[in-house]
C-alpha cells in the first residue's frame, strides 16, 4: 500500500521529531529531512505536504538556515511553523524584527480570518509559544489569519499557493487543538487520506521484508527487549520457518526474563529458537572484574564470542535482523556525543560479521514499534518493558560480580518491579531498578547484629535518557520496598534511595 508522504524539514532536531511524530499520529507517513536536502530531492520523494519545522536560529543572522525558494511556486502544500513560518514570510516579500516583546509559554490566540487551518475551533484558544523574533509585515498574497495580544500576526495563509505559516506551537500538547490544526492541514490542505495505521504498518513491513528475504534464511538476536522482539515476530510473521531467534542468554538478565522470551517466541510463536545458556561462560569473564569498563569489556567480547560459534551454525543464513529504530537512523551522522560509557548492546553483533541487515523497524519511532508489537499480539511485558542495558544486571553491582551478588540483586529488582508496577508508576518512569553496593553497612534485625549489603533503589523519567531526573516515588510506595527488600532478600539490611538527576549522575551506577 502506497502511503501519502509528508516531509518535516528540520531546523532543529527536537522540534522536527515531535512534528512527525504527531502527523504519524494523524494516521499520515511523515518523514524528517535535513534541512541541507536539495530540493529536487525532496520533490522527486513525491510529497503530498512539506512542513518546515521550528527551530533556535534567528532568520536575521547570517548564514540562518533555509531552504530554496522555489518550493513555494512547487505547487506541494507547506506549512512553516515557528522558525518555518517566519522563514516563509522573509523569503515571500514579508518582514521579520526583533521587535521588544517576546512570547514563552501559553498564551491565548485569537483567529480573525476565517482560515481551512481553524475550521471548526473556537475563535479563542490556548497555543504554545516560543519565539523572540516576530513577523511583522505579511507577504503580497497572504492573508493573517489570526493574533495574539502580543503579536498581530500568528497565522498567515496564501491559499493559492498553499503556503501556511503560524507562529505557535501545533505540535506541542499545550497547545490544546493543536493536532486538529495538523489535521486540517494534512487532510485538507494536501489531501492526505489517514492511512498510517497499525495495520497498514505491519502489512507494509511484511511486504518489504519479504521481498528483501526471498526464501532465504535469516537470523535474529533477541535481547529480551521490546525492539528486538517485535523485529522478530514482525520477520517471523513475513518468513516464518526461515527465521531462526538466537538468544544469547547471559545470566546477567532480570527475573523471569529468559522464561519470559522462551514462552513468548518458542511456545506462544513457534518460532525456531535457539536459547545459549551462557551464564558460566559470562561469570567466569567478570571474574574478580570490578573497573566498569573492564566489565562492559568483558561482556561484549564473550558475547561476541559466543555468538560467532552459534552463527557458524547457520552458514547458509545470509540475513540478519537488527531492531534500529528510526531516531537512530535521522540521528546517526549528527550524533557526536562524547563517550561517557563505552555501550554495547548485547543482541548487537560483530562488524566484520558477513549477513546483510534487514531492520524492519528502522521507519519507526518507539511508541510506534510498541504498538506494532501489540498488533502483533506481543505480551504486555515485553512490549511495555522499561530499557535494559545490553550488560544487564552486571552494570548494577558496584564491584565484583559473582554468582551470589547477582542473585541478591535480581531478587531486590523483582521486588522493586513488582511493587512500582503494583502502585500504577512503572509506565510513568522511563526506568525503576535495584542496585546493589560493594560495601557492607551495620544493622539490627531481630535482637542480631547485621553486617549486609545495601540495595539502592534507583527511578528515573526522561524522555531519551539523554537526562533525566530522579523520580519522586510516594512515601508508601518507597517504605514498603524498604521492607519487603530487607524482609524477603537475604544479604541485604539496608535501603536507600538514589536522588541524582542525569546530569550530574549517569541513569546507571556503572
Ligand atoms: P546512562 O547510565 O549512561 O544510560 O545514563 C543511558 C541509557 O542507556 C542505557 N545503557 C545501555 N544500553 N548498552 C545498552 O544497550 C549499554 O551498555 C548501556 N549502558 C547504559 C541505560 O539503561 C539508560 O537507559
């Protein structure tokens, strides 16, 4: 099925993925394109919209980001938002000052014309602004459409040519009506039909992968984690017997997660599964190993390591499934972070390894693959599970990881899992976990000394995990697994609670 196609061109990363991602919502395809993209190219993808996105840059400044003049005579719908809109009125003829008011925050907007964009809202309404530089002065052609008490101009339209621009916020939830005002534009303005659907999704990635696969054989990693998983149910509902899942387990993985991938795709999915229990092989790499780095280290070479031994099984397998999200894809390339830890994903493989990719979710943002994975008929565990790092529990004991440590930690994190999900929160935190110490600290249970380790409960909500903040957790909730860790896991006598945001400190203790 050929989906119509709406490109957001990107004048700063976080504003342009939220806008496609709410015309994604809208049930329309949108896809993120470099600003620096020529603009045949962006034409010769047939785009049933363009919408320039907002973005930090002052269009006064020299060298100020733009695009080609020449998409406003394209005859392909746009609308400018923010930054766009005022990019729109400077190239049409209009003006653009910094005059000596600026608009943060939510601010009430007034439409005066009668505009296709506001059709069916209420004249008054909340939006979202964000903006010091102002349109002052519309292009010959455009018509205002609406202000605010601040700014006469927030909304311009020339219909003829289809160019809209506003000022505000459509993309944000504080602006309340904002999505109708994308819908407007999607399915007025340029026509689209809102066939961006689950379904349609699932049909779609089954066609490609079919036609990539053939009848060849193709092997999939699984991790335990919700994008690994739904890359291998969607390849397996294309290929079937073709796939095999190989799931390296390394012993490091919470509770009930290797069960939890065995009852899933072996038994509920029938699919080929390999299981390696390798947790001997990953124990005896840490052995006496308590330097971070050294751990991850460890782990993803004896990952490595024994995936290469699985894979020589399956030398006539000529694919490889990998669950790159789409984020990754419009990141890769810009993203020049500096290395604060050394990240391996288990499930992630060797370079120099001789399969080609197929990523089936690599168009997808998360919310989309968890909901493809619910179409999918997933279980609620895997599909809502919170991120887990590729080096698992071993990344949450400080110091040395042995058999006995891991075991302590896992039934602390059970409980910490159990009890969150139980108070409503799990969904709301981006991550909830145990954490176990080195060092050993002095109680008193029953009329006996302790001397135990401390368990650290560590709850962060982010949006990437690129910063977070600690969460607050109520009381009730943190007092009974204060009680239940020290009563129910052996080796433990104290409780405490991590109250470090990100940054300073890292979401992980390792
Ligand atoms: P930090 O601890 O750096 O973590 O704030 C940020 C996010 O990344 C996860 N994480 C990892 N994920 N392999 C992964 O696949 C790794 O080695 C790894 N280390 C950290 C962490 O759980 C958090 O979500």
């Amino acid at each position: 099925m050929a989906f119509d196609n709406v490109l957001v061109v990107d004048f700063g990363a976080q504003y342009a993925q939220l806008i496609a991602r709410r015309v994604r919502e809208a049930h329309v395809y949108s896809e993120i394109v470099p600003r620096t993209m020529p603009l045949s190219e962006m034409l010769a993808r047939k785009p049933a919209g363009i919408i320039l996105s907002g973005g930090p840059a002052s269009v006064h400044v020299p060298g100020a980001p733009s695009i080609d003049d020449a998409l406003y005579d394209s005859g392909v719908p746009v609308l400018g938002i923010c930054y766009g809109a005022q990019l729109i009125a400077q190239q049409l003829g209009g003006e653009v000052a910094r005059t000596d008011v600026a608009e943060y925050g939510r601010t009430s907007l007034e439409v005066t014309g009668s505009s296709g964009l506001f059709a069916g809202l209420p004249s008054e309404q909340d939006v979202w602004m964000s903006h010091a530089d102002s349109i002052v002065r519309a292009p010959t052609g455009f018509r205002v459409t609406a202000r605010t008490g601040v700014v006469p101009i927030a909304a311009l339209e020339d219909v003829e040519r289809a160019v809209y621009a506003v000022q505000f916020h459509p993309e944000v939830a504080h602006t309340a009506r904002g999505q109708e005002v994308l819908k407007h534009f999607l399915y007025d303005v340029c026509g689209c039909l809102p066939r961006w659907t689950m379904t349609s999704i699932v049909e779609q990635a089954v066609e490609l992968i079919r036609s990539q696969v053939g009848d060849e054989k193709v092997i999939c990693g699984l991790s335990g984690g919700v994008d690994s998983a739904v890359a291998a149910a969607l390849v397996h509902k294309a290929v079937g017997d073709q796939l095999t899942c190989v799931f390296v387990d390394t012993g490091l993985m919470r509770a009930g997660e290797s069960e939890q991938v065995e009852d899933t795709f072996r038994r509920q999915f029938k699919v080929d599964l390999v299981h390696v229990k390798a947790a001997d092989r990953f124990l005896e790499a840490l052995d006496g190993v308590d330097d971070p780095e050294q751990k991850r280290k460890a782990i993803g070479n004896t990952f490595i390591r024994v995936f290469e031994e699985v894979a020589a099984d399956f030398e006539d397998a000529r694919f490889l499934v990998q669950g790159t999200l789409y984020p990754d894809i419009i990141e890769s390339g810009t993203k020049d972070a500096a290395r604060i830890k050394s990240h391996h994903n288990v499930g992630g493989l060797p370079d120099d390894m001789q399969f080609e990719l197929v990523e089936p979710l690599r168009n997808l943002f998360k919310d989309e693959v968890r909901a493809v994975g619910e179409e999918l008929g997933l279980p609620e565990e895997i599909v809502w599970r919170q991120p887990f790092p590729g080096p698992g529990l071993a990344v949450r004991i400080v110091g040395t990881v042995t058999p006995e440590r891991l075991e302590i930690l896992r039934q602390a994190d059970a409980i910490v899992i159990e009890e969150i999900k139980r108070a409503g929160v799990y969904a709301e935190l981006w991550q909830s976990f145990a954490v176990l110490l080195a060092i050993r600290t002095v109680g008193v249970m029953g009329d006996e000394r302790t001397y135990a380790y401390p368990v650290i409960v560590r709850a962060v909500v982010s949006d990437d995990a690129m910063t977070a903040d600690w969460a607050r957790l109520p009381h009730d909730l943190l007092e009974c697994l204060s009680s239940r860790i020290i009563a129910e896991v052996p080796g433990v006598n104290r409780v405490a609670l991590d109250i470090t945001s990100k940054p300073p400190g890292t979401i992980e203790w390792e």
